[in-house]
C-alpha cells in the first residue's frame, strides 16, 4: 500500500433531495467506507452508553437518560464526521475560511453544556454552562485567527487546558466523567482543524444514495 494518497479540494455539486442534506451535514463526495465509519461508531458508542447506564447504578430518571444518549450519539458521531476527509474539504472550502463562520459553528453548540445543566442541575450549573461554552468560544476566536500552520499546534494547547479543566475546574457528575474532553475534541482537534482532503485510490465510491 502506498504511502502516498491523492488530496483533491474540488468539491462535488450537491445532490436533490434528502442526499443533498446528508451532502451538507457530511461533506458532497462521501464515500461509502466513511459513512460506515462514522454511523457505525457514533451507534456503537451510543448503544455502549445506553447499556452501561442500563447495568449502572446512577439513579437517573429519563430526561437525564435521553440527554446522555442524545449527546453520546451527537458528540461523538461529531468527532468522527468531522475528521473524515469528506468534511474537512466541505467545512473549510475556501468561501468558508473565515472567522465569523468558526463562531457561528461554536455559537451553535451553545445547547450541549445546556442539555447538561437542565439534566443535572446540581451539578453543572449555569457557571459550568457560561465556563464551557466561554472556553469553547475563546479557543474559536484564537484558533480562527491564526495562521493555519499554527493551528494545529494551538489546537493541542486548548485541548490540553480543557483537560485540565475538566478535572480539576468544571464539576463532574458520575457517568458523565466524558463530556469535557469529547466535547473538546469535537470542537479543537476535529472540526476547527483544517486539513489535506485526501482522496481514495479508487477503494471507496461516492455514496450514491
């Protein structure tokens, strides 16, 4: 197998229909191996959740059940999507390479630390929920205004501090110990990272759905 593999920026018109929103949700070009990749591990994670919760003692009722499977699912399917060739070479197309559109991105996911304060309020708190989200939107604005070749590295400085924070600084709820660092990851190592489109070597088609 080579080590080499072609990077092509030239992105696919947009398919009609529901494949035209898959198109923007995920990237127009998705191949069929990372659409696989990214639903199979986003319901893999989510049904380990749901059956760890299930076996777990935490005496949950259902709103914080649905909100901790909702967001397993979201962020993590997030994480994966966002790393796929397909998506970088969509979300960071050049018509796109602008600060206000990371903000927007960040400003958006404003309901994920919310989910987490309605379901466990004496937990995380509206500190934790202004902390959270003001870290994700300080670390969007550095990252969104750097030159692109130290964005990687700032990336992996803002992850390491929402590391520390997650341990030391936010509250933590038991079984819920894993929102802070994939919340993080989602946001500073996969989707504000730009990277190379690489391209299959005529291994993975399009999907054609």
């Amino acid at each position: 197998m080579s080590a080499h593999a072609p990077i092509d920026w030239n992105i696919p018109a947009r398919r009609a229909g529901f494949p035209g929103f898959v198109d923007s949700l995920f990237g127009p070009g998705l191949t069929t191996a990372e659409l696989i990749l990214q639903l199979g591990a986003a319901l893999a994670l989510t049904a380990g959740a749901a059956v760890a919760i299930a076996v777990s003692d935490l005496g949950w009722g259902p709103w914080q059940v649905a909100v901790i499977v909702w967001l397993v699912f979201d962020i993590t399917g997030g994480v994966v999507t966002n790393a796929t060739s397909s998506a970088k070479r969509w979300w960071h197309r050049p018509e796109r390479r602008r600060l206000a559109n990371d903000l927007r991105w960040s400003l958006a996911h404003f309901y994920m630390p919310l989910l987490m304060w309605t379901a466990f309020p004496s937990t995380y708190d509206w500190v934790f929920f202004a902390g959270s989200w003001g870290y994700l939107l300080v670390g969007t604005m550095v990252l969104g205004s750097a030159d692109v070749y130290l964005r990687r590295p700032l990336a992996f400085v803002f992850y390491l501090v929402a590391l520390a924070l997650g341990l030391y600084v936010f509250p933590s709820e038991r079984g819920t110990e894993w929102f802070i660092p994939v919340f993080y990851m989602k946001h500073f190592i996969s989707h504000l990272l730009p990277e190379e489109p690489y391209r299959p070597s005529g291994v993975s088609p399009p999907v054609s759905t």
